[in-house]
C-alpha cells in the first residue's frame, strides 16, 4: 500500500509519523465495485473503515437511502465503539476504495498510540452532533463528480463540457477547482488514480463519458451524479449505457440537460424525454446564452436559488412587485412555485411573462372579465368557474409545465388520496386551476386519473418543504401575512345577519356594519391555519422568508386594488434587500 493516501487522508492528516506507521502496516486495503455492499444491516460492528476513493451511500431497510459518505470519511465509527450491530446497508456508489481497521488491530494500536483513540472519539461526536441536527432528514450532498452522457442518438459538441466547466468556474469563484475528465487526457489505465488523486483535493469533476466501450462503461460507473444530454428533436429511447449508467443512481442525481441551438428556439417535446426517464430535474438550456449556463451551473453546484410564493387570492399581486424588485436587484430566480395565487403568479412568470405583463393579465381577468364574480347554484360551489377557466385556457392552451424555460412546480390538495399533489408536468392551466380551487367557493379540478382536487392552501399554504425535496440550495419566500398577526373581528356572533336581512343587503347592495366574517374571509383564513403553524421554523439560514405589508383593508378578491399592492410591494422589497445587503449579495453571486 502506498505511503501517500493514508497520509493525505483528512481523517489522519493530525496523526503523528509514527501512528501513521502503525496503521499502515495494519490496514487493509479493499477495493469495492459499483453496487457492493460494504457493511449490510445487522452485522455485528468489528471493523472500521475508512474511505479513501469513491463514494458510498447508507440505506436503511434496503429502500431509504439516508445519507451519503466520500472520500475522507470515517464508515461505522458510532456502531464499532458501541459494539452493537449495523444499523444501515453501506453501498458503493461507484468504484470505491477503503481501508479496513479490524477491532483487534485497533486495540493494539490503541494501547500506547493515544492519539489515535482521542481523534475518533472526536469524530464519533461529530457525527453525533450532525445526526441529531439533521434528525427526520435525509442527508443530500452535493454530487462533486458528475459524468456527462449523450442520450438518444443526440449530436452533442465537444465544447459543451468547457462551457459547463467554465460557468461553474464562474460561480464557484476561486473558492472550488473544476476539473474535466475525459478519455483523452485522461485515459482508461489511469483514470482510478486520477480520479482518487483529484478528488481528495476536493472541487468538482466533470466526466466526459464520450469515447470508445470501454471509457464509457469505466466513466459513466464511476459518477456520483449524471447529467444526461439532449437535442429537442433526437430520439427520446433509453440506451443500454444509459439505463445500465443510471440504476445505481437516486433519481435526484439523474438529471437531464436539452440543448437548444439558440434562444429564439422554441421549447418542446420535453415530455417524451421524460416520458420512460424517472430523472431529478431537467434544464432547457439555450448554446448561445450564457444565462442559461449560470443557471446550470447553480444547479450543479447547488446554490440555485429558488423562490415559492403563497397563496391569498387578490393578495397575491403583492409577489409581482416582489419579483420586480428581486429582478431589478439581480437576483437569480431559478426555480419558481407555489399555492393557489401562488402557483397563478409563478406560472407566469415561468412562462417568461415580465411582471408589468402578468399585472395587466390579472387585471384583464378579474376586474375588466371578472372572472371571479359570477354567483351560481350552490350545488358544487358558490362561484361559476366558467369564466375563470376560459380565461386560463385561452392564456395557457396546451402549454405543458415541463416546458417552461423556468422550472416550475404548484401544489393542490388531493382528496383522494388525501395527500399533496405536487403539479411538475402536464397542462399549466390545469396546474393553476387545481391549485386554486378554494373549497366551496370554486368547484374542485378533476384530473384525468379522477383525483379530486383542491386549493393547496389547505395543507401547505406556503410550500417551502417542497422546494427543498426538489432541489439543494437557497430559497427565498414570499409569505402573505405575518406569522405574528392575529385576526379578531369586531362583531360578535349575536350579530351574524338573518336570511331576510342578507336578502335585503344584496339587493339594496349594502356593506354590513358590524364587519361579521364573510364565507370568503373564514375559509380563506382556515385554509392556512395548519400552514401557518409549520411555517414558524421556514425563516432559516437556507431560506430568506419575505412578508410584504397588506393594503389596509384589502381582501381576497379585491382585485381592483392589485397594481396599488403590488407598487407597495416592490418598494418594500427593494428596501428589504438595500437593509440586508450580505445575505442578497450571497443570494445574487448564487454561492
């Protein structure tokens, strides 16, 4: 075994010369393909193990991967001092090499090298300290070597890996290296090596998987993280190198990049690209935009920045002048969604709709067309969706989310199965139509699988958890109401109105005295009760939680009064990221 990996190592780099001897002649160099198991679950805990090549991940029950280990991390550490038995299946992820510590060897060691004793006790709590931090979640790292994989037949130029390369570079700064491997420089014989070598430096690598079977078949192995590579119109099938390059994969590392010639090329056909794909995200990104390389590279990198808007009907033109002064701030948006009102404004602007655009659209729509104001019989709701429908159909067609220059995502609440559904693909107007089906005041959207569904305010009101289930990253906020704010009325129940004197005030169209809640203001204010509670711990270091201020006495369906919040909005925003300028700075240099 060489002198060189132990003694870079991070794990060892504190250890004096003559520990290192010591453990050098004692260790056991293994090495483990892609798709071994290194530990299993219930083995009794003899060994320890540490990493010196590749990358691992910890499955718990042979389904739930719970965490990710690399290159300079200690294997089983918790389970050997404790001398129980593995808790997880510890599976090689690519071509991984460790080193083996039995139990006997270790107490040899152990007896007259302190030192060596005192460091992993100090990992062990290291790790106990970040495993009850991340307590409930799953622990996803970064994917540092990424290999890029042409698909379908697709013609994909050479260059694209320094053009990925060098926007990574860009946003990394000098902080991090990106380095490209590929069959050339590189070369079949001594890739392992080069790859173990350059990894323990840490950075990033981008794999070229391009070149004959055999650098194929070694590269597209020996990847934490696939970036699949498409031209729109090329043929959309599965090949064996990718289907084979893909199984040891976690969907969220199997992510799929369509190249368009130039950005006055129209988006299509995504979906028979991810008709027979189960893939993370997917990018359209332009050859001749820049932007577009940027923001590939945030993902890569993941400091994308994304940003999820609440739901609260007429209140939500308050996200248009908060994405007006985000934009005029430079800020990225790289992924966009929401609940209900939400869902409406980020499909919008998903679609490329600048904000002054998408405010006249509103307007158009819910007070020259009003959409919302048509009463009928109250047998599936109190409102006809006739309207509302039509205008969306005639906005949107046939317009699939998936798409979208910008990815986007909405939330509804699906009573058949009693959970959320989460809208990624398919029509956009059936996304934003289901998403803001309030209960009872509008008749709920029926999918083509007959799911039943509602507002997505009911359950999550402001959906940041799914944000953060789709991508790694910051995320930004537009909430609707303060956390702190309390709704109290000034009426009481005795003076709840009869049915002759509701009669008399619609049609002599008088405005009640007593301000009792209307049914509009009471579900509304219901929906969000328990999204209100989760949303207490959102404002974080990983996300940046924005409530505009309300206009004084505006509600849900006051449509008329959008441009005027939305005007109030952007001033406010803009002032709120001129107040704290390092965390927008860390926001717009996305790192």
């Amino acid at each position: 075994m060489s002198e060189q990996p132990l003694a870079s190592s991070q794990i060892f780099s504190g250890l004096e010369p003559a520990t290192l001897d010591k453990l050098r002649a004692a260790a056991q160099e293994i090495n483990y393909a892609r798709g071994e198991a290194m530990l299993k679950q219930g083995d009794k805990a003899s060994d320890l193990y540490f990493i010196q090549a590749g990358r691992f991940k910890v499955v718990v029950d042979g389904e739930r991967t719970v965490a990710h280990l690399d290159a300079g991390e200690v294997v089983g550490e918790l389970a050997f001092f404790a001398g129980g038995n593995r808790t997880a299946d510890v599976i090689a992820m690519r071509d991984s090499r460790v080193l083996k510590i039995t139990r006997l060897n270790y107490e040899a060691i152990a007896a007259d090298q302190f030192e060596l004793p005192q460091l992993l006790l100090k990992l062990v709590a290291e790790r106990l300290a970040q495993t009850t931090s991340r307590t409930g979640a799953i622990q996803r790292k970064t994917a540092r070597v990424i290999g890029l994989l042409p698909i379908g037949g697709s013609t994909i130029p050479q260059e694209l890996t320094s053009r990925v390369q060098t926007a990574m570079q860009s946003v990394l700064g000098e902080t991090q290296t990106v380095l490209v491997a590929d069959q050339t420089t590189v070369g079949v014989d001594g890739y392992a090596e080069w790859l173990a070598e350059h990894e323990r430096q840490g950075g990033y690598i981008l794999v070229d998987c391009r070149g004959d079977e055999q650098w194929q078949t070694l590269a597209s192995r020996n990847v934490d993280a696939l970036l699949l590579l498409a031209e729109r119109d090329a043929d959309a099938q599965v090949g064996t190198l990718e289907q084979q390059a893909s199984q040891l994969l976690s969907e969220h590392h199997r992510n799929l990049l369509l190249l368009r010639p130039n950005s006055k090329a129209a988006i299509t056909n995504t979906d028979k690209w991810l008709a027979n794909r189960e893939i993370g995200l997917h990018h359209h990104t332009a050859w001749d935009s820049d932007v577009d390389f940027l923001k590939l590279a945030r993902f890569l990198t993941g400091r994308a920045n994304g940003l999820v808007l609440a739901g609260g009907g007429a209140l939500g033109c308050a996200h248009l002048g908060a994405i007006a002064a985000l934009q005029k701030a430079e800020i990225p948006i790289d992924f966009i969604g929401g609940a209900s009102a939400g869902a409406a404004m980020a499909g919008a602007i998903a679609t490329g709709k600048s904000t002054a655009d998408t405010l006249d659209e509103m307007e158009e729509m819910f007070v020259t067309a009003k959409a919302l104001k048509r009463l009928t019989i109250p047998v599936h709701s109190l409102l006809d969706p006739s309207e509302f429908d039509r205008q969306l159909r005639s906005r949107y067609g046939t317009l699939d989310i998936a798409d979208l220059p910008t990815l986007f995502f909405a939330v509804s609440t699906n009573l058949s199965t009693s959970a959320q559904h989460i809208h990624r693909r398919g029509p956009l107007w059936h996304a934003i139509r289901a998403s803001g089906s309030l209960p009872t005041i509008l008749p709920p959207f029926i999918d083509d699988e007959g799911n039943v569904l509602v507002d997505g305010g009911v359950l999550d009101n402001l959906p940041v958890s799914v944000m953060s289930s789709l991508k790694q990253g910051p995320n930004m906020a537009i909430a609707l109401d303060s956390l702190d704010e309390l709704w109290h009325s000034e009426a009481r129940y005795n003076q709840v109105r009869s049915r002759s004197k509701l009669l008399r005030d619609i049609v002599l169209r008088r405005k009640p005295e007593n301000g009792f809640p209307t049914l509009f203001e009471t579900t509304q204010r219901a929906m969000v009760v328990t999204s209100r509670m989760a949303s207490k711990d959102i404002d974080d270091q990983d996300t940046l939680v924005i409530t505009p201020p309300r206009l004084e006495g505006m509600q849900i369906l006051d449509w008329h009064r959008g441009r005027e919040l939305a005007i109030q909005s952007e001033q406010f925003v803009a002032d709120f990221i001129s107040a704290n300028p390092a965390r927008f700075n860390k926001l717009k240099n996305a790192g």
